[in-house]
C-alpha cells in the first residue's frame, strides 16, 4: 500500500509540473498537460560550439584535408591574406607563405599533426593552437616537432591562420659504438 501511495503522489508532482515534456504526460490523472509556449517565427537556436572547439574542430579538419592536398593545400583556403609562415631562418607572407612556405620537402608522405594546446583570446577574435607534428619522408626518417598556428576572425567571423610555425626537433646524437 505504501509503495503505490509512493508512486501516486510520485506521479501527481509529476504531472503538476510544468516543464515536464508531455510524452511523459499520463493522461488517467486529470491533469491537463497542454503547453503554454507561445509560438514565434524566430528560428530555434543554433548550438554555436565554443571557439576552442572550433579551434580543435578546424585543426582535426585540416590534419584530415593535408593527407590528400598536402599541407599547403590544406591550409590555403584559411590562410589571411597578410599570413605568414615562420620557417627556422626564413619568414613568408602572402603567396611566398603558402607555395614555398607549406610546399612539401623532397619525398613527403603524408603529415600528421595533433594539437595539445588551445587557447582562445578573451574577446575570442585570436587563438592559438600548438603540438607535435610528423612529415613521413619516404626513404628517410620522418620529421617531426612542434607547431603553433595563430588563429584570427576576419570580418564574416571565419577563423583564419595568421601565422604557422613548424619547429623541428634537434637532430638526434648518433648512436654510439662499443
């Protein structure tokens, strides 16, 4: 007896409430479960992801677009017209930035790169993302290091990269003999 008490009452506070969907609406109870919402011809809201997921999103994206178009194919169409790509020794901008900047070195496989860093400016127009990289070299032993690619929003709200820089890794010390 105490148990269906339990459930009546239970089911009562249930149907009294008015955010309860109506798909759980029992219609036995006298509780009428018509909803109250004006309706508007606003469309419903759009999940906007934050802006580090849409960092992380676009770096996932481009990883996936440099294994068929290379890294400079990949990064064109997001590249700002003033980008630029900062080179051990050498800085690129414009159209020097994506032909020879991002052009692949003699016998490149494909390039894989991961971000473990993301951050977003407070105002959330300048980002950063940053991690380890490798350019598989067919005959060779890969490359690999560190990246860091500046983010920037254009005027449309499009992300686009200001700066990419790719570090490699010291030169491994040669293995030493006995």
């Amino acid at each position: 007896m105490r148990h269906f008490i339990f459930i009546a009452v239970s089911a009562f506070a249930l149907c009294a409430c008015e955010t309860m969907p109506s798909a759980f609406a029992q219609s036995g109870l006298g509780v009428s479960t018509t909803t109250t919402a004006t309706t508007s011809n606003t469309a419903p809201a759009v999940f906007t992801p934050p802006p580090e997921q849409q960092l992380l999103e676009l770096e996932r994206q481009l990883s996936a677009a440099a294994q068929e178009a290379g890294l400079g194919g990949a990064l064109a169409p997001v590249m700002a017209t003033d980008g630029m790509v900062i080179r051990p020794g050498v800085v690129l901008s414009g159209a020097d930035a994506i032909t020879r900047g991002l052009a692949p070195p003699a016998n490149a496989g494909p390039m894989y790169w991961q971000p473990d860093r993301v951050e977003v400016s407070t105002s959330g127009d300048m980002g950063m993302t940053s991690g380890r990289y490798v350019q598989v070299i067919t005959g060779a032993e890969a490359h690999q290091g560190r990246y860091v690619m500046v983010w920037r929003r254009d005027a449309s709200g499009d992300w686009k990269v200001l700066t990419e820089t790719r570090i490699p890794d010291p030169p491994r010390a040669a293995a030493r003999r006995r």
